[in-house]
C-alpha cells in the first residue's frame, strides 16, 4: 500500500491524514422497519381461511 | 399513517385508470372478434389476456405523459430567514472511476460556494479493492485542495460493504446523522448545481411534513448515437412524464436514489431496511432500495414529492445498449424482488401500486413474448377454411378477413407509444420548450429519428428483459456490481459476443414462422429484423455522433457547473485510455 501511495503522489502525511477527515460522530436511531407480515398476519390468507370455513358450514 | 391523497391526485389517478382500462377493453375486444370467427378456444382466451394486460400498461404509460402535458407552476418559497439547516452532501462510492467522480464533487463545491450555501460533503466509500482505493484516496487528496466551499468535506472508508449503497448511508446516518438537518443523496455520476441545492434546502425549511424531495436529473455527456438519442428523449420527453407522474403520485411520490434531497431524522426513523428472509434473488438485501425508502416515509406520514421544475440537477446515462442493458438487469432484480414488499403493513395504496408498476415494467416483456407466440400457435391451430360448409351450395363462403382488426390493434398499440411523444412535441412548441433543443424542426427530426431508434431497439431490449425475468424467476442472482461508466463504443465483435443468442432467438422464429405459418412472415418482419441484426445494431448505435441531431439545452448552453466539470476533468485527467476489452462485457449476470 506504501508504494502504491508512493507511485500515486500521496506522501506518508497525506496518506495518514485521510483517517482524520471521518464525519462527526453523532449517533442517531436508524431502527429496521417491519417489511413482512407474520403468517398469522397475513391478512389475505386469513379472510381466505375464513371465508373457506364459513362456505364449508 | 400515510397521508391522504389530495383530490386533484385522485381525479388524475381515476381517469388515468379508465383510460387503461378502456384501451385493453377495446384490445381485448378486437382480438376477441377476430378469435371468434374460426371458433373460441383456449388460445384465444390466453391472447386476449394477455393483449389486455400488456395494452392496459402502455395506455397507463401514456396517461403519464397525457397528465404531464399542461404547465405546471413553478414552486417558489421565500429563501429561509431562520438558521441554516445543518446540511449535508453524500456520495455513496463503490469501485468508481475516482477521478471524474471527484472532479463533478469539485464542481458541485465550486457551485454551492457560489451560491452561498453551506453544506458538508460526506464521500462514503465501500471500494475495498486495494488497488482501487490507492486511486481514491489519491484522488481525494486532489479534491481536498481544490475545494472552495464553506462547507467540511469528510471521507470515511467502509469495510464491510453491508448492505451495499443502502447500508452505505445507513451507516452515515447510524454514526453521524445526528450532526445533520437534511441530506442531499447523489450518486457517482451526479452533478448538482449549488442553486439547485439551495432551493432544495428552502423547500424543505418551507415545508416541515416535507420528507424527501426528488429532482428530475438531465441526462448529459452522452456521446454515442445511443446516449444522445436517450439523452434527447429525457430532456424532451421526460420532462412531461415526469411532471405527470408528480400529478399522479401527489404525496406518494418516487426515490430515484440520488438527486434527491431527505429530512434525516425523517429518514433515519422510516427507512431502516431489514435484509428479507431467504436467499437472493428474493431474500436478503433490498436491492432496489429507493423505492422502498419512499414507501416508508410515506407510511411515517411524511410528503415524498417529485419537482420536474428544479434546474440544475444532471446525471450521465449509459452509453450503449449493452450497458443500458447490464444495468437493466439490476433492476429487473431489484423490481421483482418487491414482489415481497407487496403486502408489507401500512403502506399507502399507491405504494403498493408503484411496487406493480416497478414489476410490470419487467414482466410486460416476457408477458409480448408469451402473447406473439400464442398467435402463432394460434394460426397454426386454427383449423383449415371451409369453402363449402353447406351440402349442396352453389357459391364458396370465403372465411371472414380480419387484417383490418389486426392493422387496427397494431396502429392502436403503436400509438399509445408514439402519440404522446407527438403532443409533447406540440406542447414543446406551445410553451417555447423546443427553442432550446434547436427550434420546432429540428425538434421534430431528433423526435422522428428518435422514435425509429428506440423502434427498432425495442425487440433487442425485451430480449434482454425477458431473459433478466427469466434468471431472476429461475433465481439467478446477478448480485449488484458498480457501474461501468464511461464504457464508449463497441465493435460487432463485442456486440455478438453479448447478443449472439438474441441472433439465435430471431434465426429460430423466422424458421418456426416459416414452416409452420409462412403468411405471418411479413408480421415478424419489425421483430425479426433487428433481432437477427442485434449485433449490428448494437455496435452501430455505440457509435459517437457529432450531428446537431438530439441537440439538448445543455448541449447548446452548457451550465456553469458543467463547464467547471468539464474544465477540473481536463486538468485532472491524463489522455483518456482506451478501455480494456473486459470491462466491455456484456449483461451476462456477475456472480455476487
């Protein structure tokens, strides 16, 4: 990486220095949003076992 | 709970629906009358479907441009007086070409000084070639000393590449969103001007339900016959689509993914994306992400609204079919995949629609397939005419002609295709529009030639669909590999190398046609053609074009953020090399 630096122009500063320009730290809540239903969710299937076990009274 | 449509939004979508609606009924009833004459069968339900399914989408297409015809009124709110809103510019990079990427960040810099704005610039890199990141940190290097703007500019290195672009500003905005009011999301190949980017920001100090607000980017630096035509077809045409489509969507509008600017705080509580259970290519990450991310902020309650009417806003488009294709490929991927996103709970209406959309978008080609060989199933089985159906008749029946049925479904197909292009060329000349793109005749030129492009591009482009579909259904993952921008022209070497199998496809349904139904021949002729010529055709239209045909306003008046682009990119670039030979591959799926 050194040498590749090297034949690229960077000096060892100027290559070092790239960790010092990370953005702030300001964590923020990011949470995974619910995407899928639970099968017992599912509310399409539900009304069709519904309505299959109201037609076969 | 997302927000209701306005009544306006739902008027639109009403008579866009019946117009849809009312075409594939006159398809079907068409085909249904010629189908009836030698006696109803199954095949004839089959194509009757099927017309009705793929002519519904194509007059649903027109309905956008038809809605977008009229003028709209430009959005204006007063420049905030308040504080600034903490702001900050992301560009996702992985694997780009890191010279040019950073040259249009440079002019974007340049830009936002002159304007006045104050916006970081966040450069989050997920590249982890070795070689390839050397290259960028040089570059980055490069950029740090040429910006000008008021503005911190940062540069973080992702390791793990989770989650790829998606995870990539999910991690900026897990570790430092809290920093940021609002975030403008660009890709590599986004050039923005400041302006652009100030009134962005204004509209979303002015509106505070405001959750993401997308431009409609202008495709520029094309060069081949290919981009410029798309190039022209974007400006030109895309400029009323669009403006139809933020009729129709209302507050339920799109993410395109860059370009576009977000509340973060908005972002970061709506958009966290889970990886979906099973395997690719329906499980895993979600890799068509934008869409999603629109669907749930318009489920958080907040507007998504698209603005066709912001200046400033470019992007680069590929530069020949093959690449047009490869990236077609992704996001044939990434639609289908939203086939899981379906009945996810609590989204509007319209989301859940705009999923159908994205995924009808893939599958009408397969869906042509399906329907061009049922017809030709169809005459095959259809049984042999009877002249004399009576015992004792003295004069033939001859069977019942249905070319004029047939002509009229073609002409009624075609012209949902290339009706709207016409009336956008008069609304062009109504409104001064075609000034720009060199007055209202050579407008009409680029639009015809245009139009016989994209004509004889569309069997080589369901090819390639209908193979994407079939891959991802028979769960190929072509995972999702960066772009190869700046990919120029192919020889027909190349070509046939990527499209030889569409030759085959074409060769096979001339033979088919010919031994089993040889009067349909002159029918396969607009099909058959460009398919046993895909190679050609592929290689021709790479070719660079010079002609003022497909003139665009930027082409003719290039933006000062342009200009500086072009002008870092000359100082910065050493004489362009010739691009080696396997970054030309063709659209065959890259193992993730």
């Amino acid at each position: 990486m050194t040498e590749l630096n090297e034949t690229l122009g960077l000096t060892q500063h100027e290559a070092q220095a790239l960790d010092t320009w990370q953005p702030p730290q300001a964590p923020l809540s990011m949470p995974p949003q619910a995407l899928t239903r639970e099968p017992s969710e599912n509310s399409l299937l539900t009304w069709a076992r519904g309505f299959w076990l109201r037609a076969s009274d | 709970m997302p927000l209701p449509p306005s009544t306006a939004t739902r008027l639109t979508r009403s008579i866009a629906l019946v117009f849809a609606m009312t075409a594939a009924l006159s398809a079907g009833g068409l085909l249904l009358t010629v189908g009836a004459e030698d006696g109803f069968d199954t095949l004839d339900v089959v194509r009757t479907v099927l017309i009705m399914v793929t002519t519904a989408w194509l007059a649903w297409g027109a309905s956008l441009a038809l809605a977008g015809l009229w003028p709209s009124r430009a959005v204006s709110v007063p420049p905030s007086t308040g504080p600034a809103p903490r702001t900050v510019m992301l560009v996702p990079i992985c694997n780009e070409d890191p010279v040019s990427t950073f040259a249009r960040i440079a002019a974007i810099d340049r830009s936002l000084a002159a304007s006045g704005a104050s916006v970081d610039i966040a450069i989050l890199s997920d590249t982890r070639d070795p070689h390839a990141s050397a290259k960028e940190r040089a570059a980055f290097v490069r950029l740090r000393k040429a910006v000008t703007g008021q503005g911190e500019l940062f540069y973080r290195i992702r390791e793990n590449g989770a989650g790829r672009k998606a995870g990539n500003v999910g991690d900026f905005m897990r570790n430092s969103g809290r920093a940021y009011d609002l975030a403008v999301i660009l890709d590599a190949d986004s050039l923005m001007s400041g302006e652009a980017i100030r009134m962005m920001i204004d509209r979303m100090v002015a509106d505070p339900q405001l959750g993401l607000l997308q431009t409609l980017p202008r495709l520029v630096e094309g060069h081949s016959l290919f981009a410029r035509a798309m190039q022209f077809s974007a400006a030109f045409h895309g400029l009323v689509f669009t403006r139809g489509l933020m009729r129709m969507q209302g507050n339920t509008g799109p993410f395109w993914g860059h370009n576009a600017i977000v509340r973060v705080e908005a972002f970061a509580q709506s958009c966290g994306l889970p990886d979906l259970p099973g395997k690719a290519p329906f499980g895993g990450h979600i890799l068509s992400h934008d869409y999603v991310e629109a669907a749930l902020l318009a489920r958080a309650g907040w507007r998504v609204q698209v603005d066709s009417a912001i200046p400033g806003s470019y992007e680069e488009g590929p530069e020949n079919v093959l690449s047009y294709a490869r990236r077609d490929r992704r996001w044939c991927q990434g639609n289908l995949q939203h086939a899981r996103l379906l009945a996810a709970p609590g989204l509007a209406g319209w989301s859940r629609f705009v999923f159908l959309q994205g995924i009808m978008a893939y599958v009408a080609a397969p869906l042509w397939g399906l329907f061009l060989l049922a017809t030709l199933a169809s005459t095959v089985m259809a049984p042999l005419p009877d002249y004399f159906p009576e015992a004792y008749q003295l004069f033939p029946t001859f069977p019942y002609d249905s070319t004029l049925e047939i002509t009229t479904l073609i002409l009624g197909t075609a012209s949902l295709l290339v009706l709207p292009k016409f009336l956008i060329w008069i609304e062009a000349i109504a409104t001064g529009r075609a000034q720009a793109f060199g007055g209202s005749w050579r407008s009409f030129l680029s639009m015809l030639v245009e139009i016989a492009l994209t004509s004889v591009l569309a069997p080589i482009m369901l090819a390639f669909q209908t193979r994407a579909v079939v891959q991802v259904l028979s769960g190929q993952d072509g995972g999702w590999p960066a772009n190869a921008r700046g990919e120029g022209r192919l020889s027909v070497a190349q070509s046939l190398r990527a499209s030889g199998w569409i030759v085959g496809v074409g060769l096979g349904a001339w033979g088919l046609v010919y031994l089993l139904a040889p009067n349909l021949m002159p029918w396969l002729l607009p099909i058959g053609i460009p398919m046993t010529l895909a190679p050609v055709i592929i290689a021709w239209s790479s070719r660079p074009l010079t002609h003022k045909l497909f003139r665009t306003p930027e082409e003719r008046d290039a933006p000062q953020v342009l200009q500086d682009f072009r002008h870092i990119m000359a100082q910065w670039q050493p004489a362009a090399a010739p691009l080696p030979a396997d970054r030309i591959d063709p659209v065959a799926p890259a193992r993730a």
